[in-house]
C-alpha cells in the first residue's frame, strides 16, 4: 500500500512541476510601442497600454498561448495634438474600434526561452498574422514588489500598416512599422 500511494504521491507531484503556468498581464507595465519614419527624416515613437490578458507557458513542454488587449483610446506619442489624429478616422477609429488585440497559441523554444510567438495581431477588427521574435526574456521566482513568480519579455515584428487599413499619409509615411510589445506578468 505504501508503494502505490507513494507512487500516486510521485506521479501527481511530476505532473505539477511539468504542468503549464498561468500569468496575469501586469497593465502597468504592458505597452505596445511602434516606430515609424515621419517624412523620411526621423524616427517617431508612440506607445499604447495594455489592458489586460494572460499568458500561459509550459517551458518543461516548451509550449504557450499569449492574448493581450490594448486600449487604442490611450495611445500617446509626447504630442497630444498627433494623439488625437492618431484617434481619428484616419488611423485608429477609436470611436468604432477601441481596442487591438494579439492572440497566439504557438511560442517556439530557442534552449529554454521563447524565441518567437506566431499569433494574430488585430486593429479596427482586420485580423493579420504576425510573428514576434522575442528579443529578451526573463522570470523570477518571486517579484521584487509582488512576492510572486513574475516574467518580463520583449518581442518585436515588423508590420505594415496598410494591412490594418492605416493608410493615412501613404506614402509620404512609410507603411512599414516596427512594433514592440513589452510585457511583465504575474502567476496566478
């Protein structure tokens, strides 16, 4: 009897250590930025928060999902006047689309970090595949603040803008953007 319940005991315990973990989008320190080049003369940057999702990994699988949702409405450059263009019809629509979305259920391993996190990338209700190579990654055991298991990541693609029928400016603005999303993530 000692055997069997040790093995029971044994066997649900190694199946919780490989079991996928479940983590919280931290909003605070969740954005999406993108980059593009204003005129062909410089670089401008703008970011939008995240509101909320979970991402789910199982790194003895080298497995995961990721779903986050941004708020298009708080998008933010330094120039409240270009905010509000970026609000408009022109570009985002907020008033009938109001948030974006990345959703991906394939993560590929590079050793034991992601690599990059193949999903689909959603602005003004235009579905695109997008294919973000992770360009760092890190989880602690406890976060220093929290006191629970958190990670950090930073992915980066570029995308055209076109795509999402973003097509104010063409082509004085080019349609190539570079998107980053950094990401921190608490356990549940």
């Amino acid at each position: 009897m000692k055997k069997i319940l040790a093995t029971i005991l044994l066997g649900s315990s190694c199946a919780a250590a490989n079991a996928a973990d479940t983590y919280t989008i931290d909003a605070n320190h969740t954005h999406a930025t993108f980059t593009f080049q204003h005129l062909g003369l410089s670089a401008f940057d703008g970011k939008i928060p995240a509101e909320d999702g979970t991402i789910v990994l199982d790194r003895a699988q080298k497995t995961g999902s990721v779903e986050v949702t941004f708020d298009l409405q708080k998008v933010a450059t330094g120039v409240a006047k270009f905010d509000d263009h970026l609000r408009s019809n022109d570009f985002f629509d907020v008033k009938t689309h109001p948030k974006a979305a990345f959703k991906a259920s394939k993560i590929e391993f590079r050793g034991d970090k992601p690599a990059t996190i193949a999903g689909n990338l959603t602005i003004k209700n235009i579905t695109k595949p997008v294919t973000l190579e992770v360009t760092s990654f890190q989880c602690v055991e406890q976060h220093p603040m929290a006191k629970v298991p958190a990670c950090g990541a930073n992915a980066s693609a570029t995308i055209k803008r076109s795509d999402f029928d973003l097509k104010y400016a063409l082509p004085a603005v080019p349609d190539e953007i570079e998107l980053r999303i950094e990401v921190e993530a608490m356990r549940k």
